[in-house]
C-alpha cells in the first residue's frame, strides 16, 4: 500500500511525509524491502516521519531508493535492530537528524555496524574515556545505545557524547551474565536429554499429532463458523473463482464460501471486511497464483490468517495451488506458510481425466470441513 501511494508522488514538490501508525494493529513485525521503496527515488522530500510501524529492519538496499534530499527521519518506537542495513546509512548523504526509539543521532556515524576498532581515538581532556572523530566514545557505545538489554558491564553507566552540549545516558541493566549462565545450563541439559529424544521421536511425533488432532476434532464440534471457507484470490483469477470453485464447493460439496466481491458488507473499510472474514469462516482458501503474490490485499489476507491461527490455535490457511509457481518465485512468508500449512495441487489445465478432477475437489472440500 505505502508504495502504491508513493507512485503518485512522483516528481512533486511534498517536503515532508507523515507515515505514523500506519501498519495494521495485528502486525507483529514490518520488513521495509527495496520494493516498498522502489518510488521515493524520483521525490524531493526532505522529512519522513514513520513512527510506531514496528518496523524491526531494512533489506539490503532498501535505503538505496532514498531521495538525496532527505534530512531528517523518525523512526521512533520501531523496535530496529543491527543488520546489514547498517551500512546503507552512509549512503543518505544528506542525512542531519535519525531518531531511533527516542534517542537522536546527530550527524549519524558512518561506521556504525560492523562494530570495528575506534579510528584515531584519542584522551578527551579531563574526561576519563576515548573519544574518536567520528563524535562518538567509542563503538560499543553504539552498540550499548542500540541493545541496552545486553550489556557487557552490569554496573557502569555508558554516555554517548554527540557535541559539547548533548549528552545521552543509558544505564546498563544487570542481565547478560544470568543470560549466559542460563544459556550454559540449557546446553548441557539439551545434551543429556538429546539421547533419549532421539531414541523416542517417532513416538513423541505420534503422541504429538494424535494429541493435536483430538484438540481439533473437539473444538470444531464446539465451534460455529457462519462460513465453511474465506476465498482469498487476486481480481485477475476471478473467472476461475466464480465460474468453477464456487459452483464445485457450494452447489456440489454444500459449503459456504465468502467471497469478498459478494459477501462483505458495503461501507466498512476493507481491513475490517478482511479480519470479519477470517474470523467469521472455518478455513481460509488462497488461490495461489502470481497475480495474488503481486496483490497487496492478498498478502495482508494472508497475514491476517496466520495472525489469527497464532491467536486460536486452530489450522487457519489452506492453499489451493492453481499455478505452478517456483519456490524461489515466492516471497519468503509465503513460502514459509506453504512448508506449515496444508496445500493442494490443481490438476493441469489440460489433463482430460474428468475422474481426476472430481477427486480434487472432493479432497479440497473434504480439507475444508477438517
């Protein structure tokens, strides 16, 4: 959405772009891609403020499509952390103020990650510490300004000097020794029980999914859901949607469908029509084409699904599998839903065995009702 909207602006005179709050209450993270930059390029904006998206990285890249006017930006309360995209900071060469979870970088360094040893440091008068030339103390003050939850030092107290005026104090809490002590204990009891898991884990499985499977039967017993299944397809496969699926699974399997362009209420804004779908339906049915990988609403259907399997506990996506697109195609949320949720091929367009075709859909109805 957020790079749709920015096509607009292309070549206009916007200085400054207010973005907070933007993501949806029920995202849990945010992973800003080269895509979702790919229109900022051809801007003259000089401000981005992009406050409370939980946005926790940007692919390598991704700040490559910033405009070179940009000056200041705030990202405060995203939970950032180190990556790669560290380095891409030296290339926002216009760049005077980041904000970062409340804390300001004044002529951001560029030599922030990797951590490397401090260049040209030197005593700073009647101060106890080095001080480098890029402004900073040292780096694992970067560093300690960035991860305060671990610390090295469980008593001092590490500043982070940016000029003569300003100076930013972070109190170093007392975690990371009890952190590795833990981790130590649990090595060593992974190590003693790994032996025995490994002797028993054909039975540990069988108890595991005999045990989730008597879950599920019990609670679709309980459960009422106003529809057996929410279709989630792009525009483009509509054809398919309404002129097959629909006729197999409704009129011949008797489920109940919700279908966006049929059975969503007018007037209600798109993400609350998307949430009541899947909450209101037992499974939610992707076609799975290349048109829908390329449709925002698609992905965020999909999102909302796992969000609410997470929140339920019960199996939420199913796949129907219309095109054969290759793994390395799909984006990797996808991909990873595929590998953990179930899915079903659709028989080639042009096999001719009717007998096939029938046992598909039989088995796709079969998926939904389970």
């Amino acid at each position: 959405m957020l790079a749709d909207a920015m096509e607009s602006l292309q070549g206009s005179d916007l200085l400054s772009l207010h973005i907070d709050s933007l993501v949806h209450r029920y995202t849990m993270s945010v992973l800003i891609t080269q895509w979702h930059t790919r229109y900022f390029k051809n801007t003259s904006i000089v401000t981005i403020s992009a406050q409370y998206n939980r946005i926790e990285a940007f692919c390598e890249g991704a700040l490559d499509n910033m405009p070179d006017t940009l000056e200041y930006v705030d990202l405060f309360a995203n939970p950032l952390g180190f990556g790669r995209y560290f380095k891409d900071l030296g290339k926002l060469k216009s760049l005077k103020k980041l904000t970062v979870d409340g804390r300001f970088w004044a002529s951001p360094p560029p030599y922030v990650y990797p951590p490397t040893v401090p260049r040209d440091c030197q005593k700073t008068p009647g101060v106890g510490d080095r001080r480098c030339e890029n402004g900073w103390t040292h780096e694992m003050d970067v560093l300690e300004a960035w991860r305060p939850d671990f610390m090295i030092d469980t008593r001092t107290v590490s500043s982070l000097r940016q000029d003569s005026t300003r100076t930013l104090t972070f109190v170093l809490p007392p975690n990371l020794q009890e952190f590795k002590s833990r981790c130590t204990q649990l090595y060593y009891q992974l190590l003693e029980i790994s032996p025995w898991l490994t002797a028993f884990r054909w039975k540990l499985r069988y108890l595991y999914y005999a045990s989730r499977l008597k879950y599920r039967r019990q609670h679709n017993e309980e459960d009422s859901f106003e529809f057996d299944a929410f279709v989630s397809y792009a525009s483009e496969d509509n054809d398919f949607v309404h002129g097959e699926l629909v006729e197999r699974l409704e009129e011949r399997a008797g489920l109940r469908l919700n279908v966006h362009n049929r059975d969503w209420i007018p007037g209600r804004p798109i993400p609350s029509n998307i949430v009541a779908a899947v909450q209101s339906s037992r499974r939610t049915l992707v076609v799975l084409t290349r048109h829908l990988l390329e449709s925002d609403w698609c992905q965020y259907e999909m999102q909302m699904a796992t969000m609410e399997a997470a929140h339920s506990g019960r199996d939420v996506l199913l796949f129907l599998l219309y095109e054969d697109v290759p793994s390395h195609e799909l984006p990797r949320q996808v991909l990873y839903n595929l590998q953990a949720s179930t899915y079903i091929l659709y028989p080639s367009h042009d096999h001719a065995d009717s007998r096939l075709v029938d046992s598909f859909w039989q088995r796709l109805a079969q998926a939904i009702r389970d």
